[in-house]
C-alpha cells in the first residue's frame, strides 16, 4: 500500500515538481538571506566573541580590580556605594540621567585568569535584581537576605561559595559552585546596555541597546590574598563612549581601604546576534508542502482514482494511514536534505561575508535539522487531513494556511500587541515554529524575548507536540468521517 | 457590448446558484469581523479576510476549469474576455463588502486582492497550485522581511508586498497577474 503511495507520489509530475520547489525555496532563500549579510569593521574581519566554558559565545566585559589566589582564600567587602548613568533612555532618548539599569552589577569574582571567556564565579549585587551568585556566564541564581549589601566570597579546595549579609556578622550561603586551579580574586563591575525596543516601520521590531556606566565603592575589605589590587578591564579595548572619554573613565580609584570600580560591560551569554540564517526559507518550503500535501489526496477524489485506491485495498483507516505516512516521510527526507544542504552551503556563504559563525552546539543544531523537517512532515499531515476532511483543494489550501502561516506572520510582526501573538504562537499549529528557537532565553540577560525576535512561549518539543497534536487529530476525524462516507 | 451584458448575467446566475462565492464572502465578513473585535486590530482581521477573498477571486475561474464549466462558458463568449470581465465585475462589490466596518481605503485593498487571485487563476488554472501562488504572495513575502539582513533589501521587500497600507504596490501585483491571466486566457487552448 506504501509502495502504491509512493509511486503516486513520484509520478505525477506536479506533485514532484512541488517538492522539488519546496527544496530550491527552503536552500534560495538561505542563500540569498546568507547573500545579503555582510559584517565588516573597519578594514580587517571582526573580532569573534569569546567562547565560554560551556561552549555559548559569550560577552566577558568588566572592570576587574584582582589579586592572585594560589589555594583557598576568601574576599569579604561592603559595598558602600552603588550609582551610575544611562545615556538616553526612553521615552525621549534626550538626555543623561543617573541610575542603574536592572543588571548593572557589582560584586566579589573568582576568576581563572583575565583572558575573555575564561570560567569564574561572583557574588554581587544587582541594579534591581538583589543579590546574585554567577558563574560560567549562563548560571544564576538568587540569595541572601533582601537589602544585604555586605558580600563574601571563599574558595576551599574545589568548591566556591558565596555568602550575603546585612550587617557583616550574620551571613546567608547564596550557593556553591565547583572551580579549581589557579584563580585571581577581586572585585567587578558591569553594566549592560540599556535595551529598548522600536517599531522599525517595516512591520517588525528592532532593538537598540544604548551605553551606561556603573560605579561601585567598595570598604571594609578582608581578604586572604596579599599585594597590591591590580585594575584589568576584561575584554576591553573598544574606542571607549563619549561619556567615558569626557567624563568619566572606566577604571579603579584605591584611597584608605576604599576601592572605587567604574565601569560598563557585562559577564553573559552573547545576545543580539544572528546566526547563520539558514532556516529563512522554512516557510515558503511550507507553503510548497502544503500544496502538494493538499493535493496529493483532494486529485484523488476529484479524480475518482479514490474508487480505484479503495477497490485495491478496501480497508479504508489503512489506505489513509498509508498515504499520511508517505507524505510525512517524504516531507521529512525531503526537508532534512533541505535542511543540510542549506546549512553547509549557506555558512559558508555567510563567513565568507565576514560575518562571525556563532557556535550553537551540536545537539542544538540536530535539534534545528530535524526539528524543522518534523515541522514540515507534521504540518504536511495536517493539511493532508483537512484535505480528506474537506475533499476539496481549495477550502483546505485555505485551512492550512490560517492555521500555520497566518499565525505564524501574526506573531511575529507588528500586526497584533505582543500578547495575543504568543497566545497565537502556544494554540495554533504555528507552535511547532518553537523547534525553531536556536538561542535559549536568559532569565539573568534583559531583551525582548518575543517572536519577532526568534524566541517562542513554548519549549521546542512542548511547541512540536502541540504542532503534531492538531495533526493527528485532524487525522483521526478524517479516518473516522472517511470509513462512513460514501465516495 | 451586448456580449458582455449577457456575460455579466450569466455570471451573475453562476454566483447566485453555487455556495462558492456567497459563503466565501460570507466567511470573510464573519472572520474579519470577530477577529478586529477579539483583537482591537483593525488589520489583524484583514489578514483572515484577505486570505478567503483571494481563494474566492481563484476558486470563480479555477473552479470553472476543474469541472470542466469553462468549455460551455468559452463557447458562449468565444472572444472570452467578456467572460473574465463578468467574473471580475461581481468580484469587486463581494470583496469589497467584507471590509464593512475596516477603513474604506480597505474594501479597495480587498478588490484588488480578489482580482489578484481572478488573473492568478486565468494563469495557472490549477486551483491549488494558484491559490498557493496567491498566498504566497500575501503571506510569505512579509514573513521573510524579518529574515532580511540587509535595511534595504528589508525595505525594498516591505514596500514590494502587497498589503492594505500600500495600495499602489497591490494595485501593480494585481494589474500584473490580470495581464499575464487575460493573456493566457485569450491565447491557450481551453484544456
């Protein structure tokens, strides 16, 4: 029966030739988006971000006044002060004014060393976030009493743990965390770029993130590790902002016990960047699948070459299974080999403009391959279903399309305020776009985390099972309305 | 000019007496009108309603061909334009009826875009297949300008799509699809 399928499938030349349509879409338009994107600084090619311990391209900035820690030690300080500026935020972008922004932060850091992306742990305290323990750039965790402003920090043998305070005798662990070998321990300061969000004309969002500046007194030092505090801005070297090079200069003041840290930056995984785009032809692919997946059952009925079918193999409920599961498969070879061939093809293309290849890890990109061929077999069965259902091209060409791509475009654009668009995005077979999401959100990195963006409300699995869900449904109503129905 | 009276009636029974167009207009008002309540968005129901207007102005001539209605149809207007002219005539005043409640500025968007999906379907007469063209056209043109890297080619692909805040681009995807449309049809054989 499968093999009867498949012939079908091969021979008529339309059906063929839609998938083969689907394929050039899905590699044309990776190439051409790969094409367009170029990245250039200055004359030479752009620095790559640091990679961090956990293999995320990551932004290692800050000002770092550190000591060296042979073995165990530990840091004790009180931060006194905490202030600093943002330049022009919202809603008139017209002035400077003082203050933090939520993950300004300043605190105690074990670090292995100076080199940007280098692993570490801190403790420290946060614009408006309290008191956080980090480590390695993706982990973090909340601790320590509300308004605790006295922070410790102690390594014994391999572990590191962080502590809080509100007076400096009474001390609450914020966590531990594993770090061995030889380590530099000090103080940071950081502060991120104040992110705001504009509608950019074009029916999409764009995010601009603007420079601020931290500044943190630190007194009442205790701390194992002798000589002198040396200053290091980590991951520094930039031409430095306007407001650094007229009024204040990131750096370190030392003055009888008193440390003052100024400075900008931020210990996280890299955002704001793109990486290789080589998914941007997943929808008009999707739109060529749907056709041929419509067609592949509604030419049947308007054909009559459903009698023939059902005289051939009377068993009504496997005929239909047989023929959902050769569009399924095919969609997935078919998309899978789209897939990969985009992807080699389409970085290259893309390093080659100069611009830096982001590593997601392997199991994200296996996720990213297979996921997206699921998407396409999951949504191919469904606008298979509506077409047994509905045995008209037509009304299910139409279906299909309202309730993948209208969805999906929704969401993603300006269309619709941001809250009906993930609601669209949690309830509608649009939600296997999820699988899709190539970065992880950050609970602890401040950015709109909105589809338009590629971030989804659902988890890529949670977002395919609801995708595969509407499908067999669809399916199952169309077995049961097709074993009664006359044809 | 008595051809085309006579081809405007005839249509005019064909729309009368097949659900197709009544029902499709049917929806599209239905949808259209709860999706701008649910949403507040007066444009977010134009998407819905835009999607059946366009598979209605295919589903007039490509339904035609696929039951094989287009044979008679073309032996009572031999010089077969009247028979597109008729078609297009009755499509505009349906179209135009969804966007009751929306700006008037989109009941014309909403005529040109029927007329998209009539010359689409005198072009490539397979319903689906045309009816997938159409989509594409309105759906994954603006879905890719996220992906566009580059401001201007975002820009340039923006302004190309057609859409209810530019008409003048609509109008000229339309004119196109009319042309090639009424060009194939005056010119290739019937089937």
């Amino acid at each position: 029966m499968i093999r009867a399928e498949l012939t079908k499938l091969r021979t008529v030349r339309g059906w063929l030739f839609g998938l083969t349509a689907a394929v050039v879409l899905f590699v044309g338009s990776a190439l051409l988006v790969a094409a367009g994107s170029h990245m250039s600084c200055g004359d030479q090619a752009c620095p790559a971000p640091p990679v961090g311990p956990d293999g995320q391209a990551v932004e290692d900035h800050f000002g770092f006044a550190h000591r060296t820690l042979a073995g165990d030690g530990s840091l004790t300080a009180h931060v006194r002060d905490f202030s600093g500026i943002i330049t022009y935020p919202p809603p008139r972008h017209d002035q400077i004014v003082e203050g933090l922004v939520p993950w300004a932060k300043a605190g105690l850091v074990i670090k292995d060393g100076t080199r940007p992306g280098s692993p570490y742990a801190a403790v420290m305290l946060t614009g408006s976030h309290g008191v956080r323990m980090q480590h390695d750039y993706v982990h973090d965790r909340a601790g320590g009493p509300t308004g605790a402003r006295w922070l410790r920090l102690t390594r014994t043998g391999a572990s590191v743990t962080a502590y809080a305070s509100l007076d400096g005798k009474t001390w609450t662990t914020v966590g531990t965390v594993e770090m061995s070998g030889p380590a530099e321990i000090g103080f940071l300061i950081a502060s991120p770029g104040d992110i705001t969000v504009t509608e950019n004309g074009l029916g999409g969002t764009s995010v601009q993130s603007r420079f601020t500046q931290a500044s943190a007194v630190f007194d009442q030092i205790t701390s194992t590790a002798g000589g002198e505090w040396r200053y290091d801005e980590v991951g520094g070297g930039g031409p430095g902002a306007d407001w650094e090079k007229y009024h204040r200069p990131a750096g370190l003041e030392a003055s009888a016990g008193r440390l003052t840290l100024t400075g900008s930056g931020d210990l996280a995984p890299v955002s704001g960047m793109a990486a290789v785009p080589y998914l941007a032809g997943t929808v008009p692919a999707l739109l060529a699948v749907l056709i041929v997946a419509v067609l592949f059952i509604t030419s049947e009925f308007r054909r009559g070459l459903i009698r023939t079918t059902l005289l051939a193999s009377p068993a009504r409920g496997h005929v239909l299974a047989a023929k959902a599961a050769v569009i399924g498969g095919v969609t997935f070879t078919v998309v899978l080999v789209a897939v990969v061939a985009a992807r080699a093809w389409s970085t290259t293309v893309f390093r080659a403009n100069g611009n830096i290849v982001l590593p997601t890890g392997a199991l994200t990109d296996l996720r990213l391959a297979v996921g997206t061929a699921a998407l396409l077999a999951v949504t191919a069965v469904l606008a298979y279903g509506l077409g047994v259902l509905l045995r008209r091209g037509l009304p299910a060409i139409l279906l299909a399309v309202l309730l993948t791509v209208v969805p999906y475009l929704l969401a993603t654009t300006s269309l619709l305020p941001p809250g009906a668009g993930e609601w669209l995005l949690r309830v509608t077979p649009a939600a296997g776009f999820a699988v899709q999401q190539t970065f992880p959100a950050y609970g602890h990195v401040l950015l709109p985390y909105t589809p338009a963006q590629g971030y989804f409300p659902l988890a890529p699995l949670a977002g395919l099972a609801i995708a595969a869900a509407w499908a067999l449904g669809l399916l199952v109503l169309a077995v049961l309305r097709f074993r009664r129905a006359d044809v | 000019m008595t051809d085309a009276a006579a081809a405007l009636r005839a249509e005019w029974t064909k729309a009368r007496t097949v659900p197709d167009l009544p029902l499709a207009i049917l929806l599209a008002l239905v949808g259209t009108t709860s999706v701008n309540v649910l949403t507040g968005q007066p444009s977010a129901g134009l998407q819905l309603g835009q999607a059946v207007i366009a598979v209605a102005g295919v589903q007039i001539l490509a339904g035609e061909y696929s039951t094989g209605l287009i044979h008679p149809t073309m032996l009572a207007f031999p010089t077969r334009w009247p028979a597109l002219l008729a078609k297009a005539v009755l499509l505009i005043p349906g179209a135009a009826v969804t966007a009751i409640g929306n700006r008037p500025r989109d009941a014309v968007y909403l005529g040109l875009i029927a007329l998209l999906g009539l010359g689409t379907a005198a072009l490539i007469r397979n319903a689906v297949t045309a009816a997938g063209v159409v989509l594409t056209v309105l759906f994954v043109l603006p879905t890719m300008v996220r992906w566009m890297p580059d401001p201007d080619w975002a820009t340039f692909l923006y302004r190309a799509s057609p859409s209810p805040g530019h008409l003048a681009t609509t109008a000229a995807w339309t004119a196109a699809a009319l042309l090639l449309g009424t060009i194939t049809l005056l010119t290739r054989r019937v089937s």
